[in-house]
C-alpha cells in the first residue's frame, strides 16, 4: 500500500482543496451534530423518566400486573400483595406507594399543568433525593405537598418563594378531589422534572386519599428492602413464587432498565430520535462522498500516472481511506466542541439533563468512522472501475 506516500498525498490533496471543501464539510459537521444531537434528546427524555426510578429507595420493586411504565398513572394492585410479601424470608420491609397523574392550577387563572402526585407514610424512606427527609414529617398536616425543586413552567416560578419559608397554594383539578380542591404547597426537594410533566408533588398517604379518594389497599408500587446479606435474586424468586401473576417482581436494577427499554423502543420519542440517528449517519455519508469524489474527479488523470506506474488497488484503498478518516476526524473534533455549547443552551430552555458522556461520544465517533466506511466504499468503485488508458484519452 506504500502507507507513507499515500498519506503524504491525501493530505496534500485535502490541503490543495483548501477552502473549496469548505460547504461539504461543514454538511458532514451538521450531520455529527445531528447525531449528537438526537442521542442527547434520547438520553435526555429517558433519564428523565428514570429520575424517578433511580430515587426509589428499594431492593426489589413490586407493580401491577398490566404495568409498563411509571408515566402514567399506574395500575394497581391489592395491598394484601404486601402484606404476604412481608412474609417472605429475607424480606425487611415492604412499603407501599401511591402514584397519580392530576391536573393542577398554580394560582386560580393559571393554565392546567399535568402533575404526578407520589404518596406514601412521612414515617417510610420512599425516595433518596435532596430535601425530602428533614421535611417528611410536615407532610402529615392535612391538605400539604412538597413541590419538586427543580419543576418546569409555572411550577419552577413558585421554587423561590418555597425555599424562603412561604407556603403557596395550588388548586386541583380532578373531578374526584371531593372536599378538597386546595394543596398548601409548604417546601420542595429536588428530583427532577419528567419530559411528560413539569413537576412532582409528594404527599402523605392519607392526604393521598383524601385528594384522590382512592382506598388505601390500591397499591401503585410496593418496595422491599432486604435484611443484611440478603440474596436478591433468591429473594426476588421467593416474592414471584409467593404473590404469582397477579404482579410483576423486578430486582430495583431491571425495574430501571425495563423503564430504559420501554421508552427507547415503545415510545414515539424513543422511535423519532432513533431515525434521526439514521437520518444523520446518512447526510454524513453523502457529504464525505461529495469531499471524495470532488478529490478523485479533479485529480483523474494523476491516478492514471499512477496505476500505470504499478500501484494498485491496495494502494488507491489506502489513499481513499486515509481521505475519508481526516475529513471524519476534523468534523468530529469540531462537531464536540459545537454540541458542547448546543447542550449548555437545551439545558437552560428545558431543564433536563444534557451529558456528554464518554459512552455516547464513542458512539458518535464509531457512527462518523461508519459514514467515513460507507464513502469510501462508494468512492473506491469510481476509482477502482476506471481504466489507465481510458484516463489518459
């Protein structure tokens, strides 16, 4: 392949080329940067869902029979469930949870906003996040919430004054609120909002009930925390074998990933940020082909010279590849430092976590290395197929 005068002449075509390959490699950087992206949307909106999962303070989570998502308002499941879990060898505890999606006015005039209600005993450690355990107790006072600290839109407007010690009132808007249409907003702690809703309100167990109306044996999740040296899995297998179908038992790590796996691949969102990924790998493709074949169209008859002189198609390979790897690595380079600053400004605009993380780079990488390949497989077939003789005439 003669690598080092291969690589010394792709560099001097590219430097030859100068500012005429300006426009397609700024199409192959669009094309990277869309790759970043839709990767860091789909990270973003997912590992938003599973703010809530990751904070759940259990081994083992149990859930309804139909459930698929924590999205929603779950499904639910009779509280017996719990108490025969709590008989299970290993087992410390089992604490239920209570989950509802309601609408909500911020003040009288506000626009509805979709908001998860989280209930649960102030005397259970339900959720490990910042701000909730020295407040608990005050959840026991009737008609009172803790607002999530880091909410969107109307709700993150309310953050300040809750933090200063004031209480704000919030109305509910649910057909099944009976005596109580009111929630005392009286602190916050910080969780993190979800793509589908602008925030979470926690609140007791029987506040639950009375805002909701909902019997205290209609269990949402059930969360088993383990004694000392207990085997997970064992246990995990017990539960399944003890409660049967009616529930669904999953380790706290595969309750996580199943979440993952439901919005990655049952979701619009998940489905939308996929194709876009494709979408991106493919633009990518036909601007490093454009860059190549300006390259080879411009420089025919030097190729001819040089096939004639005996080298072959190891060597118009290397050179080719050699080619379309510097334009990949340039734009990447540039590509990271401009999704460095577009997900500086998404985090401000939504408030949802945009990380550059080591995994998604490499894949970004791969994904340009990839659009690279695929060019030059297009690229090679012009050169490879054309004739010396036919170069020269």
């Amino acid at each position: 392949m003669n690598l080092p005068f291969s690589t010394r002449l792709a560099l001097r075509q590219l430097q030859y080329k100068g500012f005429g390959l300006l426009a397609p490699f700024a199409g192959v950087c669009v094309a990277v940067i869309l790759v970043f992206i839709q990767l860091g949307f789909k990270d973003a909106l997912t590992g938003s869902v599973l703010n809530f999962d990751r904070a759940l303070s259990a081994d083992i989570v149990i859930a309804g029979r139909q459930f698929e998502t924590i999205a929603y308002s779950p499904p639910w499941f009779a509280r017996s469930a719990i108490y025969q879990a709590q008989g299970v060898p290993g087992v410390k505890k089992v604490t239920p949870v209570y989950i509802y999606m309601a609408q909500i006015r911020a003040n009288e005039r506000g626009d509805l906003l979709a908001t998860r209600f989280i209930g649960f005993d102030p005397a259970d450690e339900v959720l490990t996040v910042p701000g909730l355990d020295v407040q608990r107790s005050q959840l026991r006072l009737p008609y009172t919430a803790l607002l999530d600290a880091r909410s969107r839109n109307q709700l993150a407007d309310m953050v300040p004054a809750l933090e200063q010690g004031k209480t704000l009132r919030i109305h509910l808007q649910n057909p099944v609120a009976g005596t109580a249409t009111h929630i005392d907003m009286i602190g916050t702690y910080s969780l993190g909002p979800d793509f589908t809703f602008p925030g979470s309100l926690v609140v007791s167990d029987l506040n639950f009930y009375r805002l909701f109306q909902q019997p205290a044996d209609r269990v949402s999740l059930g969360l088993v925390t383990l004694q000392p040296g207990g085997d997970p899995e064992r246990v995990r297998n017990a539960l399944a074998a003890r409660l049967g179908d009616n529930v669904q038992v999953w380790l706290h790590r595969d309750f996580v990933e199943a979440e993952r796996q439901y919005f990655t691949y049952r979701t619009p969102v998940g489905i939308v940020t996929t194709f876009g990924i494709v979408v991106g790998i493919l633009i990518g493709v036909v601007f490093i082909l454009e860059v190549l074949h300006g390259i080879i169209e411009s420089n025919l008859s030097e190729y001819a010279v040089l096939r004639a002189m005996g080298y072959g198609n190891g060597f118009c390979l290397a050179l080719v590849l050699q080619l379309a790897v510097a334009v990949a690595v340039a734009a990447f380079a540039a590509s990271l430092l401009i999704t460095l600053l577009f997900y500086r400004l998404l985090e401000q605009a939504t408030l949802l976590s945009f990380t550059l993380e080591p995994g998604m780079t490499l894949t970004v990488c791969l994904a340009t290395l990839i659009m690279s390949m695929l060019a030059v497989v297009f690229a090679l077939r012009k050169l490879l197929s054309s004739n010396p003789i036919d170069l020269f005439a």
